[in-house]
C-alpha cells in the first residue's frame, strides 16, 4: 500500500485504526454519555501526562479500546465532573486516570511515534521534513510512553520487530494473508493486552483472537481503498495482481468476511461485565459496514431507525452541549445535529433520543 500501513495502525488506534470504527449508533442518553465520558476521559488523560497538545490525538478507535477495558475490569470504572476541552462548557461524566486509560493513552502516543517514523520513509518534500522534525520534537513524551508500557510489561520489542520485518514480507509474489501478518499480529498483542490490565487474565486469548481479526480487516481495508493512488504512486499494494474491481472484490471478500466471522465469535464470547451493547454498535456494526462497502452495499448517508422522539428540540447553548470533542457531531450554532442518521460512517448522535434522563428508554445494557 502507499506506506509501510502496518507500522503506524498497528501499534496506535491513533494512525491506522483512526476513522475504521464508527461512532456509535446510539440508542440513549445514557449510550452517548458513557460513550462520551470515555472518549473525553481519554483526551484529558493524554494531556495530563503528555500535554495539551497530545489531546487531540483521541479518536473513535482509542476510546473503544478504553471501553473495552472498562468492560472487562471487576469495578466500574470510577467518574469525575469536569470539563474536557472547553472551559465554558458545563461540567460532565469523565472516566479517571486509571491503568486502562493509561495503556490507551500510552498506545496512542507511541501511534503517532510510528506514523511519523513512517512517513520519515516514505513521504517526500516537506512532508518528510515535518515528520523529522516532529519526532526529534516529542522525543520525550513518546519516551514517557514507552516507558510506561515496558512498566506494564507490553511486548514492546516483539510489536516493533514485526513492524520492522513488513517490508521485506510485501513483494508482488505475497499473499494477502501474509502481507496482514505483522499488523494482525500487533492488533492481537494491542487489544489482547487489556487482559492484563483491565484485570481480566483469562480473557487474554478471545482478545488476541478479537485484535488479529480486527488487524487483518483494517490492513486489507486499506488495501482495497488505496489501490488505485498505490497503483499511481507506483507503490506496494497486496490486491495489484488483480487490475480489474470484480476480481479484487472476489479476492478480498471472502478474507473480509472469514475475518469479520472470528471477530464476532471472539466477542459474543468475551466476559465482558458491562458495555456490551455499545461495544458492539461500534465494533461489530462498524466492521460489518466496512465489508459491505468492499461488496458494493454499503452507502454513506443511509437512514437508520428513528428516534421515538425525533423533532423535539432541546433548549441548550451549544457552550453546554460542545465540550471540543464532539462538536462536529451535536452543536448548536452549526445545526448538525441530526436524529436518526449516521454519515460518512460515523454517527451523528441524536442530542434528545430519549424522554430526558436517557434512563429506561432501550434495552441496550450501557
């Protein structure tokens, strides 16, 4: 593909993953504040230990992850009031610092490490330049990250070895499954980790099974979506042995949906404690859509169920609704905020779903 994809996806939701998950679809309220205290959780946990600036690498991805954890910890994860980006808004439900948001946080930031260390290689022009300059510049905080994870006993070393081995797999005689190798096997010990934090050891090989699928779908994801600027670029690409669509489609989704049928097995059997309604409206809802755009039947824009009470308006500033984190998803002043679509594959979260208090108004278990 255009870059060494594996390096930046693997080790970060922040570079790869970003943009794979959708938001959630939500049901509630309630989904969308514990959706939100998670993502916003994370954003302020990345700035305490790593500056203001690193808040803006959170993304949908790495607030799954945190979920994730949360989810299979014994305890609830513990909530604070506070405000995440804007200091006007009014104060919500954060997650606090904890060993999860800590990992995700520390995942994260080693994800930009590897984008830029990637396109240090691999872009040209200015681009090359800012992505050298970029990574003498945050040689500490990425430090701190890696400092952390040795702590918590991530495989560092072994995540990096199969990143640096990725070139020499991709040549045009490789196959699709062995191209994927270093990125599922990255993902695995990404996601599979959170065993070990979230306290939850027996769950370890369900979430390696669930990382490695959900690695495979994102690097042939990539594949599918970058052929033709890699084919222009003159660039690797896995699926340039099949020029036309119909044999790429008839190449990749088999592989799509053989992967997307592990991902659901290993997550309907996942012990998860709570959460497993919204992790699956992200995660399983999120991957399946992305297959049937390869098999020609996903469209951007489409409707789903109404709210029950759509049209209603609420009287709120987009000051109390608009924190910095989901703007582009529920404000006010730009009037975006749509009930009952999603767009472009993320969600346009419906501000009012509910009769109020977001309690008792679906079956969801959030």
């Amino acid at each position: 593909m255009s870059k060494n994809h594996s390096s930046p996806e693997v080790f970060a939701p922040s570079s790869a993953m970003f943009g794979h998950l959708p938001g959630p679809t939500m049901c509630c309220q309630k989904a969308a504040s514990l959706y939100r205290a998670h993502f916003c959780g994370l954003g302020t946990n990345l700035h305490r230990h790593y500056g203001a600036w690193a808040r803006w690498l959170v993304n949908r991805d790495s607030a799954f992850l945190t979920l994730l954890g949360s989810a299979l910890a014994e305890a609830p994860p513990e909530l604070c009031q506070t405000t995440c980006c804007n200091a006007f808004a009014t104060p919500r439900d954060l997650v606090a610092d904890s060993p999860v948001l800590q990992y995700t946080a520390a995942v994260t930031v080693c994800g930009l490490s590897a984008k830029l260390d990637d396109d240090a290689q691999d872009e040209r022009g200015w681009r090359r330049h800012a992505a050298r300059v970029g990574s003498r510049t945050l040689d500490r905080p990425i430090g701190d990250a890696l400092g952390l994870l040795h702590g918590m006993r991530f495989p560092v070393q072994d995540v990096r070895g199969w990143m640096a081995g990725q070139r020499d797999i991709e040549h045009p005689s490789a196959s699709l499954d062995a191209c994927a190798g270093p990125t599922c096997a990255a993902y695995g010990e990404i996601v599979g980790h959170l065993a070990q934090v979230s306290g939850a050891p027996g769950a370890k090989p369900l979430l390696q099974q669930l990382g490695e699928s959900l690695g495979f779908l994102i690097y042939a994801q990539d594949a599918w979506e970058d052929w033709a600027r890699d084919k222009k670029r003159g660039q690797f690409n896995p699926l340039h042995a099949f020029p036309d669509l119909a044999g790429r489609r008839a190449t990749l989704l088999p592989a799509l949906e053989q992967a997307l049928a592990s991902l659901r097995r290993a997550f309907d059997a996942l012990p998860l404690r709570r959460h497993r309604d919204l992790l699956q409206a992200v995660l399983i809802a999120g991957a399946e859509a992305r297959v049937a755009q390869v098999a020609g039947k996903g469209e951007k824009g489409t409707k789903h169920v109404q709210s029950p009470i759509e049209g209603t308006e609420r009287k709120r500033s987009c000051w109390d609704k608009c924190d910095g984190c989901h703007c582009d998803e529920c404000c006010d002043c730009c009037s975006c905020c749509r009930p009952g679509w999603t767009r472009g594959g993320s969600s346009m979260i419906d501000c009012n779903p509910c009769d109020g208090d977001g309690c008792g108004c679906c079956g969801c278990d959030c």
